[in-house]
C-alpha cells in the first residue's frame, strides 16, 4: 500500500508521500512515490502516486518519455493545470487498457491513483487526484486536501485541524503527523517520508525534506506528540457517568 | 458500518460501541451495538456487534431465546469467558450457514464481528473478538485492545497512547476520542455512543453513558481536542527543511 496526500491552501501547497510498495506481507521494498516535475522561476507540478506499481511506473515512463522526446503535449507544454491531469489521465486510462485485462483475470489489484499539485504562472495553486478510469477531481477551498492510498488512518487529523487558512508550515507539521500515525498503525506504509512545502506565487521549491524512520527530527517529533496526547487525557475533562443511562444498554433479554 | 472497540487493562475493562447501521448511504438508522449481559454481584459480561444486522441479530436472539428458555447451555450457565466465546461462535457459525449462501449469491456482505468482553467469578478480565467464521481471539497485554467495523480512522490514538498499564478512566477518554475522531472521518459510524467502564473484580457495572451527538459533555470534548490539537502543532518542533533532500525527490525525468 501506499500513503500519499496534497493541502491546497490559500498559501501555499504541502504534498507528501511515504516510500513502501509491497505484493503482499512478504515482499515490501521502497520506492520513491513523490516526483518533482517544477521549473524554477516557472512552474511548480509535482506528482505522488499509489496502486499498481507497474501501471504507475509506466504512466511515469511516458510522462518523462515525452518530456525527453520533446514530444508537443507534455507535462511542460500544456498552459494550464487541469489540462496536465487530463494529459495524466490519458495515460492512465491507456495503461490500464494495455494491462487490466491481464491482472483482472488473476484477480490482481490494478487501480492507481495520482496526486497532481503545483502552480503554473498565472493561474491559483490547484491540487488533483486522478483517478484508475482518467478522471479526475480538484480540491476547494471547503475540502483542501486530497488523499490516496491508505487513507483512513491519517485523515481524522486533517478533518480536526485543517482549514484552507491553516499555514503552510502548520500544515506541513499536520501532513507529517497524519503520515506518520499511518506508518505507526499499518505495515504496509512506510519510510523514508517525502514533504515539499510551496509557497504560492514563489514558483520555487524553497522547502523539501525527506525524512528516514531514524531521523532524530521525526524521533523527536513522535515522541512530543505521544507526551502531549497522552497529558491531553489527563486535561480532558471527566465523562460524566449515569446512572441514567442504565437502560439504554441494558441486557436484551427482557426485550425479547 | 459500526465502530466498537474493547480494551482490556490491568485494572479493569473499557467498551464502547456507536449506534449507526446504514444500508447504503440512503438508508441509515440508529441501532444499539453495545449488549450487557452482566450479573451483580456475579459475573460482568458485555457484547458488542457489527457487520450484517440481520445475522448479528439473529445471534442475539439465539443468545436471549437460550436464556429464556433456561437452556442447558446460555450465556449465563457457563463458566469461563472462553467458553462464551466459543457459544457465541457455533451461533454465529449457525446464523452464517443458514444465511450466508442467499446472500453470497446477491453479492451481499454476510460479514458479522463480535467483541465479547468481561469477568466471570474466579477469573480475570478476558476480551475476544468473534469472527464469522466462528473463531476467536483474545486481547493479551502486549495488544490490550481489539476493535470491529470501522477500525482505522480511530485506531492511530489508540496505538499511540494505550498500555496494559493504562487507567481505565484514562482508557474510556482514549476510546471515546477514538469514536468520535471515526463519526467525525466517516459519515458510516454516528451516535449516539455508548460506553462502560468497569473495574476489575468489582463485579459491578457502576460507570456507564450513552453520549447523544449534541451532549454538551461531547461538545465541550470535542472542542477541547480541536484546540488542543492546534495548539500543538504550534508547539511541536519545526521542520528542519533541508536543501540536502533536494536530489532524493528530483523529478525522474533524469533517470529515463
């Protein structure tokens, strides 16, 4: 599995991805799912995958072979972000007629998704995720982050903190708690975590980390987090028990 | 969907359940998942349900019919949790059997979980989750709580906080936070929620509640969680972005 998610705010785009691809529980390896497709001074595009590892390698092959070929639509050539996720999701809908076939057959898992952020001169940040059939949503001001992947874990972090006002270094600490819970309580996602945070009409990648499971920031980080949550029970205030409500969840047995 | 979860402490034994059963998202409704079976003064026993209503209710009106009718065997004859769990289990495995072809065959989820917690006289405290298939686990120390339905949005606060070693007033926050982040993420687990907390050897239900969503004790809880939360990620330490990262994350196109 795979762990991937992209804040859109008002200032800024924080995007981020785990490192873990596994078939099954007995072959996980790592592999990059965060790719940075910027031009200084021009364009910030940056793209995080999940799914089928050969499917989105593949899409990923294609985007960089056009770019390298000079191909007339690539990632670079197109004027506005909504027309690169189409562009993506063409891709995506060609691996998957050249593969789901076959994987459908052997019951293998063919869906991927894409994350697509970024900024192109003269237009807002916008943030994508395209979807397995090429289609594709954007995320809003009301909903400012997408997901994909191994979603559920992380997210009630994000439902309880974010807003499109949060700022961009508050989120990015947010974005890396809810991909850090997620490696804490599932196997199959798992370091080194990537992180860019953009600052909007910068068009330059000023803020980037990569963080390994060691990292004495991300061990520090996750040890002030467990202290606080922890002291946070104590400060909560009592649950008021009653006797009240006794009967509510009394034994069936006189019901039946 | 539902979300119960059980945790089984040094000192005593917390469950909690949510109220909601949807059939899709255009029919949801409001059922009690959380059943206590408990004598004073005798024996504590509690049972939570998820998955197929239909079969989960079928097992609970096996369960009340045998006490009823003073069968030889019910859920207050035996002696040992383990051997409740095992009953529950052959009635489970009976519902599944006269079920589960119809509604295989209609492509629909005959899936059931039960969390069956508490302590019999002589005994200490025993929690096990009851699969489908009949089969059963149980909570030991090292992994103290077990959850059913829908488990992920809520179980980061609870790997990053719980220990055997845990009080259990400390727990039920920890569990109640761990509903509550659920109802929040996914609209298929909803209140009201109800908890117990029970002290071990007590034989003796003396705390329980059921929080409807507007309780002012959830608002305020919630509330409180929300700024706690922000507050910390004001207080937690920056992200040391490195300019080092900068190759790791660089766009493939250099590697094609």
């Amino acid at each position: 599995m795979t762990y991937c998610l992209g804040i859109a705010l008002k200032e800024g785009l924080v995007i981020a991805a785990d490192s873990r691809t596994n078939a099954g529980v007995d072959y996980i390896s790592i592999y990059q799912k965060l790719f940075d497709f910027s031009i200084t001074g021009a364009k910030a595009i940056f793209l995080c995958v999940s799914g089928n590892l050969s499917i989105t390698q593949q899409v990923l092959d294609e985007i960089n072979g056009d770019l390298k070929t000079d191909a007339a639509t690539n990632i670079h050539s197109l004027p506005a972000m909504h027309q690169i996720a189409q562009y993506i999701g063409e891709k995506v809908r060609s691996a998957q007629a050249c593969h789901r076939p076959a994987l459908e057959k052997d019951g293998i898992d063919y869906n991927c998704n894409f994350l697509l952020g970024g900024q192109l001169y003269g237009e807002d940040i916008k943030l994508y995720l395209i979807y397995s059939q090429g289609n594709f949503i954007r995320a809003t001001p009301e909903t400012p982050f997408l997901q994909i992947g191994e979603t559920k874990y992380g997210k009630p972090i994000l439902d309880r903190t974010l807003t499109y006002e949060t700022s961009p270094p508050d989120a990015a600490k947010c974005a890396l708690l809810s991909i850090d819970s997620t490696m804490r309580s599932n196997i199959s996602v798992g370091p080194p975590v990537n992180l860019i945070m953009y600052f909007a009409d910068s068009f330059e990648v000023q803020h980037r980390i990569r963080l390994e499971n060691r990292d004495p920031y991300l061990i520090e980080f996750r040890k002030k987090w467990e202290v606080m949550l922890r002291e946070a029970f104590i400060t909560m205030p009592d649950i008021p028990w009653s006797e009240l409500a006794k009967p509510e969840i009394e034994s069936t047995s006189d019901d039946s």
